[in-house]
C-alpha cells in the first residue's frame, strides 16, 4: 500500500468507523460497543435455545453431512494440514534461497506455489463457511451479526434501519446490499502488516505504546487491537539480536520465512537441550539414534538436526536411491581421505 492509503486505513482504525459510499449516498458503520456485543451474545444464545428441538444440522455433524454429500471427504482436514506445513516449509526455503541468492529463479517459483497453495486452503475454508451458514449455529450467527448491524449503520447521524422495518422485502434487500458492500473494507492480515511497519504508524506507535489508542483495551475496535498485536510482532523482530535486514522485514514472505527459522532453530535447541536432560550421557554426542513410532515423530526427530545433518542425511538418501543399497563404510558422508598435516606431522581424518 501506498502513503495515502496507510493513511486513510489509520483515520478509519483511529475514529471507530466505517464510512463508504452506496449509490451516491455516505453510510456510515459504527464500532460496536461491549453493550451491543453483549446484547448480540444473548439473541446468538436465545436463538440456539428456541431452536434446539428443530430440524436443523448442528455444526458439530456438519463434517459427517458434507462427507454422507459428498462436498468433503476424510482426507481434506488432513490436506488442509499438510498445506499449511508445506507453506511453512515453502516460505523458510525462500528465504534461504534468498540469502544465498537474491536473483534465483527458485524465489519466484515458490512465491507462485505459495500463492496456489493459500488459494486451495481459502477455497476450502469457504467451501465449510457457505455449508456452515445452513447449520443452527450458522443461522443464530446470521441473527447476530444482522443485531449488530442494524444497531450500527447511519446515514446523516441516523441509523438506517430499526429492529423492525429492516425485515420488509424492499428493505432486506437493501440491507443485504449494503453488508455485502461492508465486506469489500475488510482489512486483510498484509494491510495491517502493511500499516504496521509504516513509517506514519510507528511515528504514533513509538510516541506512546501504551496509550496510543485512547480507553483501555476492552474499549478498543477489533480493528484496533489487530493493529496493536501486529505492531508488537514487528516490534520483537525489530529488537532481535539478529534483526533481519530491512529489505527482508518489508517482503512480507521473506520476513514469515525468517520467522519460521528463528522458531524451528528455537524449538531444536529446546529439544536438544530436553534431551540432554533426560539422558546426561547423552550431553555432548556426535550422533545419537532414536526410534520413532509414527510419521509424525519421525518428523519431530528429524527437526532435532542441525542444517548439516539434514543436508547429509539427503545426501545419502540420493546416494541409496541412485544405487540401491549402499555398505555404511561407503556412504559418500561417511568415506573419509587422509590428508597428512605437514605442521604438526600428524594425519587428520576429514569427511567429504
């Protein structure tokens, strides 16, 4: 985003308020208070309770409806899993990539399959969203949100609609209009990112953290709260001994990669270190071998080795591919030369 719309986001954040034009009149949208969050809390609940004996779909059988329709299957929550590993482990190679090369055709490349592959997961998160609206808990959210907004939409300091005359045909058919032209000013997670690490934002942000927005929190918008934690991520990445460059913190694929690896490094050491603990003989090992009894602690195992282990254990992976079983004497990672020291008069053993 540019300074200008930076600018007109943070007034928006800053008022409470949504003001956007509708067939050449300005609505505007106020900030739900707790007052009104609280009175829509009840009706969701009201609702849940005058329906309960009906013939509706519960949200928790929803998945097993979809399944018995056909519109889902059992392997798509473990799909939808697996995308969001892959993504991770997509962005933590670009970044790496991008260390070692900025003008590698890898970087965009794995920009494209990141990209495909959050349009997968957003599809199928939407897919869920439009069955849920069918199911009791769906259609009490529906009334709520529909509380919320009749009690917060004006036009010229008016509210537009009243608890009754918003049902009327002609009407509800405005009022939908207008929550579908509400939903286009959603602020996504890279506009906040965006608005965050601007240089307008932090000139407020470093003036005053604690009271940059006036209240105490409980008072504040979703809008603004969002805002605050996005501003305290960049914050801990701006004071890390090992700050990336600015370059990075503005790529905002490069800056997740970068975050991916200061965590997994992170939860390796904590490993190692539990480890350690648990067997002191283990302290200070060159190589220790463990079992795993699932995929899934094969990979926590595998995440316990450093950026050399891992490169080596590739290494021989592609070795006994290529050659079918391999001796361990004859491991490529194993084989070693002696290359005689000519200072001290000794022979050093050195693998390659």
């Amino acid at each position: 985003m540019n300074n200008a719309e930076i600018q007109f986001l943070l007034h928006r954040i800053f008022e409470k308020r949504l003001q956007f034009y509708f067939q050449d009149t300005v609505y505007e949208l106020r900030y739900a208070n707790n007052k009104l969050n609280y009175d829509a809390d009840l009706i969701y609940y009201n609702t849940i309770n005058e329906e309960k004996y009906g013939n509706w779909i519960r949200e928790e059988h929803m998945i097993n409806l979809m399944i018995e329709l056909e519109l889902w299957n059992d392997n798509v929550e473990k799909q939808m899993k697996v995308f969001d590993k892959t993504i991770e482990d997509k962005k933590l190679a670009l970044f790496e990539t991008y260390m070692v090369d900025k003008k590698s055709k890898k970087i965009n490349q794995n920009r494209k399959y990141i990209r495909n592959l959050e349009n997968q997961i957003n599809s199928l998160h939407a897919k869920k969203q439009e069955f849920k609206t069918h199911t009791l808990e769906g259609y009490a959210e529906g009334i709520k949100q529909e509380y919320i907004i009749v009690h917060s939409l004006y036009c010229n300091d008016k509210r537009v609609f009243n608890n009754q005359t918003h049902k009327s045909p002609q009407s509800y058919n405005k009022f939908n209009q207008l929550v579908s032209e509400i939903n286009k000013y959603h602020i996504n997670n890279n506009e906040y990112r965006d608005i965050a690490k601007s240089d307008i934002w932090r000139s407020y942000w470093n003036a005053d953290k604690q009271n940059v927005f006036p209240g105490s929190v409980c008072d504040w918008s979703e809008e603004q709260r969002n805002l605050v934690n996005t501003s305290k991520m960049y914050d801990s990445v701006y004071d890390h001994p090992e700050s990336p460059s600015e370059e990075i913190i503005d790529d905002h694929d490069l800056l997740d990669g970068w975050m991916i690896k200061q965590k997994r490094d992170n939860a390796r050491k904590k490993k190692q270190g539990d480890l350690d603990k648990q067997n002191q003989r283990l302290a200070g090992a060159g190589e220790v071998f463990m079992m795993a009894k699932d995929q899934q602690e094969l990979s926590d195992i595998h995440e316990l080795n450093n950026p050399l282990a891992k490169k080596m254990h590739r290494t021989n992976i592609q070795q006994i591919e290529a050659q079918g079983s391999v001796a361990v004497e004859d491991l490529h990672t194993t084989k070693t030369v002696v290359i005689p020291e000519q200072k001290q008069g000794l022979n050093v053993r050195k693998n390659f």
